[in-house]
C-alpha cells in the first residue's frame, strides 16, 4: 500500500484502531490528521512516535452539533486537502430500558449524534469538496459486527447506529463512485485495545466471557483493522466501494 501524497483524516485517531491506523498510513508514506476527543496525552504521544511533521491534531467534541464541520475545515487547512476520511470515533454507551425517559433519550442522542450524525457531516463535507474541486477520494466508516447480528439488551442505540452507518456507506457507493468517489465499511468484533485492557482490569472474567464468543479464540489486534482499512483506503479495491468487511473471529458469520 502507498500514501504517498495523501492526507487521511481520522476520527478517534489519539487511541485503539484509529492510532492503529495513523500508524499505518505514515509507514505507508501519508500523513494524518489526528481527531481526538479529551485526550490530548495520547495524541501528544502518538505525534511524537510517529513525528510532529507527518501528522495534525484536531481536538473536537463530536457531541455537539456542527463540531463535525469544523473539524473538516481545520483539516483542510492543515495542507489544503484531505484525500482519505476515516470515520473512527464512536461511544458505546448502555441505555437502562426501564430507566427515565430523560436518560434514556440523552443516551440514544449522544450515541447518534457521535456515531451517525457526525460522520454523515464529515462524509457531507468530504463529498462537497471532492465534488467542487473535481477530484475522487475515499471514505472508510467503522461499524461493527452489531450492525449485522444486533447487541445486547443494553445497546439498542449502539447497534442502531452501526446499522446506519452501514447503510450510510451503500448510499455515498452507489451515488457517487462514479465520480471517483468510493465508500466501504469496516464491521469489527472484538478488538484488543487500551480501553478493553482496562475494562478487563475492572472485571475480573470478563475477557473469558467475551472470548466463549469468538471461534478464532483471540480478539483482534487493533494493528488487523487498521490492515483493512488502510486496504480500502488506499485504492487497490475501488470495485469494492460499498462493501463492509467483517473482522471479528468468526463469532458472526454472513
């Protein structure tokens, strides 16, 4: 794979597969505009280990309404482009079914608004400028393995979410790869990351409970989804626009 010359934005890029990722594209020859939320310590850490020069970092809060746009615009102006946009960053939050109305309705709004809406506005933004300045470009949106098999009683909103990213993703495929534009989704399962190290410290057999559900009997390296995206990404399959590719140790099988 070679970046060379190209600019990726990535969403959640400070921690976990969106790291994983910008790691990836810089070995590749790219340079990455690096979106984190608060945590400004990882995304210091992952500047310095890759190098100040090859990457932007972007604080934003995807919670807020139209913090999507000004991201976008601050990682235009960072090198004048972006040729590649990774839509990584996402929550999963438990909504309580018998809970409060009130908290039962800010959870489904933070979800969507972090998971769908924001990526829908950056896809938006991407779109348009592509479009305008007539060049192509390509989105990769990071579902889950729940758009397809749902999840637990306690996500509804997170399943929902992930199913309309991927829905998201058919919809830019079929309207605009023909202008170069192409679109693909990343359903992982399971992955191995800092913030599942930590739930797993919390937990004590959580990791063992989760693993009775995947085949392979390992969870993903977050360095396995950020292979796949970059494969997407870097323009070796542009007949595969549309398409979402599963990555979860056969613990869902279409």
């Amino acid at each position: 794979m070679n970046f060379g010359g190209k600019v990726a934005l990535v969403t959640g890029g400070s921690r976990g597969i969106g790291a994983a990722t910008v790691k990836a594209i810089v070995a590749a020859g790219g340079c990455a505009v690096v979106h984190y939320g608060a945590n400004k310590a990882a995304a210091l850490d992952l500047a310095a280990e890759v190098g100040a020069d090859k990457c932007h970092l972007v604080q934003a809060d995807l919670a807020e309404i139209g913090a999507a746009h000004g991201l976008w615009q601050e990682a235009m102006a960072w090198k004048g482009k972006v040729d590649v946009l990774i839509n990584n960053a996402g929550v999963f939050l438990a909504e309580d079914r018998s809970g409060s109305d009130e908290a039962w309705a800010q959870v489904w709004a933070r979800t969507l608004q972090i998971n769908l809406i924001s990526t829908a506005d950056l896809c938006r933004a991407a779109v348009n400028h592509w479009l305008s300045a007539g060049v192509g470009g390509a989105i990769v949106n990071v579902a889950s393995r729940a758009a397809f098999r749902g999840d637990d009683q306690d996500h509804w909103s997170y399943a929902a979410s992930k199913g309309a990213m991927v829905s998201l993703t058919k919809t830019l495929a079929r309207a605009y790869s023909g202008k170069g534009i192409y679109s693909y989704g990343i359903a992982p399962g399971f992955v191995l990351t800092d913030m599942a190290l930590s739930a797993f410290e919390q937990e004590e057999g959580l990791a063992e409970r989760l693993l009775k559900d995947v085949p392979y009997g390992a969870f993903a390296p977050a360095s396995e989804i950020a292979n796949a995206i970059c494969f997407f990404a870097s323009g070796l399959a542009t007949h595969a626009t549309g398409q979402t590719l599963d990555i979860n140790g056969a613990s869902y099988v279409r």
